[in-house]
C-alpha cells in the first residue's frame, strides 16, 4: 500500500488525541460556566449535548462529536436564556486552546517516520484553526505538519469534502493517493467525497460497526497505521 499513497491527512481530536480525555472535563467545565452565566441548570445543556454529567463523559449520540465550535455553540445557544451562539463560539475558541491533550501514540516518533516515507502530513480538523495550531504547538508536533487546516481556515468543514481537496491541491498530490484518517463518520465522509482512502481509529467514541462502512480499514489507533501501508 505504501507505494500508492502519497499523503495522509489527520482528524485532531479522537485520531491524535484520545477524546475523552481532551475533551470531557473541558466540556464539564464549558457546561458549568455556561449554566452559572445564565442562571440555568448545567443538567438541562448536558442533556442538549448528550452528555453525561456524573459520568463525565460524551454518550455516543452526542452531536458534539465531529462538530464545529459553531455548530456546538447554536445547540448550547439553543436552551441557554438569552444565550448568544457567537458569543459561546468565541469562549469555546479561547478556552479550548488550553484543553489537556493525551497523544493517542508518542507523536513525534510517529511522524517523523511517515515523513521518512516521503509522505505528505496534514490536519484537517473541525476545531477552530486557533485550537489545531495551539495543540499542536503545546505537543510540540506542528512543525511535522504541512498543513493543517480547522472549520474556519476557508476550505469548509468536515463532512465536506473542501479541506481535504486543499490539502492535496496545496501539496500537488492526487487525492486518490491521499489518506483520510479519523475517529468519526464526519472524517471517513469527507475522505469518501474526497475520492481518498479511509482509516477508522477507535481512540474516538465511534466503534467499528459504525465505523467500518465507510473505512479501508478500522485499526485500533493510529500506531498500527505503518503496518497498513506496508500491506
């Protein structure tokens, strides 16, 4: 498979970074402040989110798995009094910058050896290109990145096929020697409108009968992605 692939492209959250644990007291604490803010129940967005508060932790339901800040914002917007999706947009922006980050695998020996093979990385990601730059800075991997693109960067979100196509249209590569690798049906869509291979992770919350439909291949995270190239 190697020898047919060119560049490989990267979903952040639940491919890089284990979701849960980005992504779970971050989103406590964003339910906590927003409930405080305008005098509602935390319980009442929690449910809006499919959320599990005591637990803290996303159910698989959740519409927050594989959205935009945006698309985040208006569902909290929706049941918050007086609630302003931009305004939420925005603190979502400056807060989860600062979100804790467990790489799924040691990162930097990981893509210092798809670079070895000559191939093109990039990150297309529906966080704000804020929040892709900012983690991957704090993990110390974005100079490996040569591209990296979030909802906002201008190429369109997530299902769309738009960013991955920028991504091999900025790299001078065709798409069908392109890898799409991601934790959600969001990511495995948009590589499928792309024309790109696809790869399924299962450090998201999707599992592999969800996943496998739409994936080359479900492997358990993206460490074992170097096998499947030399297959």
């Amino acid at each position: 498979m190697s020898g047919n692939i060119d560049g490989i492209i990267f979903d952040k959250d639940g491919t890089l970074f284990d979701f849960h644990t980005t992504w779970a007291h971050w989103t406590r604490d964003l339910l906590d402040h927003l409930a405080a803010d305008h005098g509602t129940d935390p319980e009442v967005l929690a449910q809006a989110i499919a959320f599990d508060l005591a637990g803290c932790r996303f159910l698989p339901t959740s519409p927050m798995i594989g959205a935009t800040n945006r698309e985040g914002a208006e569902t909290l917007a929706a049941v918050l009094p007086g609630g302003d999706a931009s305004d939420i947009e925005e603190y979502m922006k400056i807060t989860s910058a600062g979100a804790p980050l467990q790489p799924a695998v040691p990162l930097v020996p990981f893509l210092q050896g798809l670079a070895a093979r000559s191939l093109k990385i990039g990150l297309v990601t529906n966080d704000s290109d804020h929040g892709a730059h900012a983690h991957l800075g704090t993990a110390g991997v974005l100079e490996h990145f040569d591209f990296v693109a979030g909802y906002d960067s201008g190429h369109g979100a997530k299902p769309s096929a738009g960013p991955l196509l920028a991504f091999a249209r900025q790299m001078g590569l065709n798409p069908a020697r392109c890898v799409m690798v991601g934790d959600s049906t969001h990511d495995l869509l948009a590589g499928r409108a792309a024309g790109m291979h696809t790869l399924g992770v299962l450090t998201g919350i999707a599992e592999t009968p969800e996943l496998a439909p739409l994936a080359d291949a479900v492997l358990p995270d993206i460490g074992h992605i170097p096998a499947w190239l030399d297959l």
